[in-house]
C-alpha cells in the first residue's frame, strides 16, 4: 500500500456506512504509538473491505483494547476502542466500544447487545451470558429491540440453543490463539441465525466472532486486536 492510500478522512462507522464525509482534511493514518490510544484506534477509512494495516509490535505497544469490526453486507469496516466499561457482577463484563465520530457497539461479554449511529439499531438485548465466563454461556430466549423507524421500535424474540463445534486455531494480526468455537443457532419469526464466537475461556475472551446486529445491518464479523 503507498502512503497515499495509507491517508484518508478520520471517519466512524456512521460515516463509512453512509458514505459521508465529516470534512475534508486529509490526515496521516500510520498507527502513532506515542498518542493516546483514543486517538490511536479512531475508525479509518480507505475503502471498502480495506482498513490502513496495523501491525502486531504496533498493537503490542497500546495500553488499552483494541477492536476491528466489519459490517458484511456493506463490506466496510472500522477500528474501535473502548470508551466505557463496567463489571456487573453474574449479569457479566459491559464494554461499550466507539468510533472517532461516535458510533458504539456495546458487548456483553463479547456477545453484541446494543449498537448506535448505524442505522436501524439494536436499542437493547437481553442475552444469556454468565459472570466472566466469555461468550454466551447456555441457550435460551434472546429477545432484541430494533429500531425500525425515527421513533418506531420492534421487539423480536429468539428462541437460541449453543453448539460445541471444538478446537480451533485462529490468528489475528500475526498471533495465534487457542480457541473453541461456539456456535449459536436462532430462530425466530422472520426466520434462522446462527452466531459464532471463537472463545479463549482461559484468557477470558472471545478473540473473534461473527453476529447478527439486527434485520437492516445483518451480520457483523468482530476481531479483538488487543485485550
């Protein structure tokens, strides 16, 4: 890639989604190590299904969570950080995950239960997870709430059951990680998903997966660049 295409607007998901600029001044998109990794892991823009790469000793050298998520039905892609956090206890680990221009994606450990600034959102989720275990933790009702209009809401129920696909070996930006991989089949009104997270119990992550964010953004493939 030249240096060229290594620059581009300092752009969020909200505006890659809808292909809107937020202004008009190019800016350097090499991973600065010495800036605040808020300024670091803003989301990239440089076409789609292309983010400016990252490299492992330039991650290593962050000091807080770095995440990649990518919409597949649009192909575009972002990098985010984490903007807050909390510890609830049984009702697990909340990590709200935000772009350089405000959209967020809140995970419940790991498991996506809200999003903002996509277009036709996940307000809420209601999901069955497990004090610090990652990922979902057993199957059961998961019931969403979708934005489908300016103040139209929907609420849709899924009916879930988890299955233990194994060991899977997966690698992230040069590192390995030892994995399983779940998977979550759904059914519901509108039809079947199924959701698949590549858990690492030991470290108390889900490095990777790939979930349905609702009926207009579709599904969602997450990538943990930094834990």
């Amino acid at each position: 890639m030249t240096d060229m295409r290594r620059k581009g607007l300092i752009l969020g998901l909200l505006a890659v989604l809808t292909g809107c600029a937020s202004g008009t001044e190019e800016v350097p998109l090499q991973v600065e190590i010495a800036k605040n990794t808020r300024d670091i892991i803003k989301a990239r823009r440089a076409g789609p299904a292309e983010l400016p790469p990252v490299t492992r000793a330039e991650l290593d050298a962050l000091t807080a969570p770095a995440l990649e998520a990518r919409v597949e039905r649009l192909d575009m892609a972002a990098y985010l950080y984490v903007s807050a956090e909390r510890d609830e206890g049984a009702a697990g680990h909340v990590q709200v995950w935000r772009t350089g221009d405000n959209v967020s994606l809140t995970m419940r450990n790991g498991v996506l239960v809200a999003t903002r600034g996509i277009g036709g959102d996940i307000l809420s989720s209601s999901v069955q997870v497990s004090g610090s275990l990652p990922g979902p933790s057993e199957g059961g009702p998961q019931v969403h709430l979708i934005r489908t209009g300016d103040i139209e809401e929907r609420r849709m129920v899924l009916a879930c059951e988890l299955a233990e696909r194994g060991p899977a070996q997966i690698e992230i930006v040069g590192r390995r990680h030892a994995t399983r991989l779940v998977e979550q089949h759904c059914v519901g009104d509108t039809g079947e998903i199924t959701n698949s997270y590549w858990i690492d119990t030991g470290a108390g992550v889900v490095w990777q997966s790939r979930q349905w964010a609702g009926p207009e953004i579709g599904y969602m493939r997450f990538r943990l660049l930094r834990k």
